[in-house]
C-alpha cells in the first residue's frame, strides 16, 4: 500500500517564528495540523522505512477530517541534510514553508534556549566566537539532527542558502514558499492570507489566533537538568528504563528533549544588538553574508536584514 502523504510541510528554521505558524494555521477549519508541533520524523532513523511512516501517519493524523489539507510544523527540518531527500522519496509533490530570521539573532536565541534547558553555561562570546575560525565546520554541517551537539551549531543552522539549496535540488521552486520572521511581525494578516493562498485553502478565513506574538518570552525547562540527572541515577528508575523497549525510549527522549519546557516571560527581550559588542555582531554577519548572498540569488528574494544590504 502507498504511504499516506502530507499537503504542506513548515520545515524551519529553528528559533525563526515556527511556533506562530503553526498557532495561526492550525485554526483554519480546513486545515489539519497534530496538536503538537515538534514531531520531527524525518530526521530519524525510521524515516528510510515507509511501514513507518505510515504508522507514524496513522497515529498522528488519524483525527483529520475527510478532504483535510494535512500539514506538519517541524523546525527540524532545516537541521539535518538527509531530510530532503527523504521527503521527496515520499511526497515527491509536498508544498514546503521556510520561515526565516536574521541568522545572527536567530543563533543569539538559539544559544539562550539552551542556556534555559541547562545545556549551556558559556557566555554567548565563548560558546559563538570560536566557531568563525573552527576548521571543521563541514563536519559540523554534515552531523546528523540532535540536541547533543546543537551547541557546535549556533551558526552552520543560519546557513539558509546553503541549507535551502538542498532542497530546491528536491523540490520544483514552485513547491517552496520562503517568508521572513521580519514579515511576519511588520504584516501578520498579509503574511498568513499568502500562505493560505499558497497552501490551497480560504485565504478570507482570519485566525482568532492572529493577535497574539508566541514564544516573545521564550522557552524555560519544567524539569532541570540536573533533577533529571538525579531521577537517572534512581534504582527503580532504571531498572524500568532498562525494560522499556528502543521505540518507547525513543518517544520518552524526544519528550524531555523538547516539550520539557513552559514559556518564560521574564526573559530579557532585548535586541541582540544592545547585548552584543558591535565587534562581535560584525564578525557574525561577516560570517553569514556569502550565504545570505547566495539565499538571494536561490529565492529571488532580498533579504529584509539591513546588516546585508552594504558590502555586497
């Protein structure tokens, strides 16, 4: 039997705004979207297997109504090189949504979301700095999606021309839909009726949603690092692990990997540039202005970051 196949496909970027979407297009009614949207499947290892695929299809989208445009918001899907290729084995005729940011302040709050988890005690210099003149940053672009080594990845994840590229090497440009975060906060009604029109449904339908900004205050883990440690350590705690079979691991790793976390609206909303030295801020756009380039010339879209729009 032929694998079950999505409509549309929010495939990142990380920290760039995923989660609005998905706040302002779950509601269309006629749009189904699963309640929860980090459900990245293929950037795991079951992703070669259509039997999987097909399970996962049936147990995430088996609410969806008859004749339902079926999407999926997975900002994973911009963080590992395999995911394009293995979706187009599957949905060879998916529409795909990038949502980007200004890949400096996108790897600012990449480095403070996992400061939040515990996974990062560095000041943002240390942990950042040192990637611009590291001499394996093509290993560090060809690791594989997971959260263990997402703090060598602060910026090879902004590369949006070079990861972009990938899939347009997939996917007819006509199939790729690619807005900005900046967009999205200057014009959200026009923003969202154009992904409408694009994913095929009622553009008129305006999401009650539409009036709120999401994850302004971020994200901060319910469970800290160092409890889950201690719970880790526990007898009983292991010796139920050691029972659990690798699928059932599995789903309890993605768990605390990435739905550990409630909002925290104490965090300092600055912008990036009042935190930075400009030094730093330099040397990152420096960093990322070929790529960007190349994002351009990819899309045919001009970047909205004014950071760019000099020594081209």
């Amino acid at each position: 039997m032929a694998p079950r196949i999505l409509d549309f496909i929010v495939i990142g970027a990380q920290k760039a705004g995923t989660t609005a979407l998905h706040r302002y297009l779950s509601p269309h009614p006629a749009i189904f979207l699963p309640s929860e949207k980090e459900l990245p499947f293929f950037c795991g290892q079951r992703a070669d297997d259509n039997v999987s695929w097909t399970s996962f299809f049936e147990e995430h989208y088996r609410r969806a109504a008859y004749g339902a445009v079926l999407g999926k918001v997975t900002p994973h899907y911009m963080m590992d090189k395999r995911v394009p290729w293995r979706i187009a084995s599957v949905m060879p005729g998916i529409k795909l949504i990038a949502i980007l940011r200004h890949p400096v302040e996108r790897a600012f709050s990449h480095y403070r979301h996992l400061v939040r988890l515990g996974l990062e005690n560095r000041s943002f210099n240390n942990a950042v700095l040192p990637l611009l003149n590291r001499n394996d940053v093509e290993n560090i672009r060809n690791l594989p999606f997971g959260l263990e080594h997402q703090n060598l990845q602060y910026l090879v994840l902004g590369e949006y021309g070079r990861i972009l590229e990938m899939y347009y090497g997939q996917f007819h440009r006509k199939q790729i839909m690619v807005i900005f975060s900046d967009e999205l906060k200057r014009d959200r009604l026009r923003v969202v009726q154009d992904l409408f029109a694009f994913i095929g449904v009622d553009l008129e339908f305006v999401p009650a949603t539409l009036g709120k900004e999401y994850n302004v205050g971020g994200e901060r883990a319910i469970i800290s690092r160092e409890r889950i440690s201690e719970l880790k350590r526990h007898a009983i705690v292991k010796l139920v692990w050691n029972a659990c079979p690798p699928w059932l691991k599995s789903k309890v790793r993605l768990f605390f990997i990435y739905h550990n976390t409630r909002e925290d609206n104490n965090k300092d909303n600055r912008d990036p540039r009042q935190l930075l030295d400009r030094s730093a801020w330099t040397d990152l756009c420096d960093y990322f202005r070929a790529d960007v380039l190349a994002l351009e010339g990819l899309t045919g879209k001009e970047v909205p970051w004014n950071d760019f729009k000099n020594k081209r």
